[in-house]
C-alpha cells in the first residue's frame, strides 16, 4: 500500500480529521486503492473529492420498473428471466 497524498485548501484541519477522512474513502470503496485526498475548507464545512487507483466505471445502466440496474448479474435468476421477457414499447 503506498501513501495517501492529502491536499487541504482553505484553513488547517487536524491530523486526527484527516485519518477520519482516509478512513471513510476506504469504507466508500473498499476494494479500490485510496491514492489521494483533497480537503477543501469552507468555514465550517469541507468539500471532499477522494482519488482511487482505479475510477468507478459503471458497467451498464438499465431501468426496469422503478428499479435502476447498474449490474445485470447482479439480479437473481428471476428477475434476469423477467427483464429479459420484457417486450419495449413501441412509442
């Protein structure tokens, strides 16, 4: 595991903040590597933009229902059958 780069614009925050913060960028993608941090301050709020070894790419987007799909194989089997008996609409 290599070191996190942390960057912090606007005012100091503690060391303790910042390990809460690496912390939680592990948590967010626990099977991505957390490569940087840039922490800006806005009085009492901090804007967080986390960097990952690897981007979040989505492999594919459906909606069926009220339902949005980001993996098809992530459905059980049948809720595979249903999407795939789905006839589209013509309009």
């Amino acid at each position: 595991m290599q070191d996190i780069e942390v960057t912090v614009h606007g005012g100091p925050i503690t060391d303790e903040e910042v390990q809460m913060y690496i912390k939680r960028g592990r948590l967010n993608q626990p099977h991505n590597e957390l490569i940087g941090i840039i922490i800006t301050i806005d009085s009492d709020y901090a804007d967080i933009d986390y960097k990952y070894a690897r981007p979040l790419v989505p492999q594919r987007f459906a909606i069926s229902g009220d339902m949005l799909i980001e993996d098809f194989n992530s459905l059980n089997d049948a809720k595979q059958a249903e999407y795939l008996d789905k006839i589209p609409n013509s309009i």
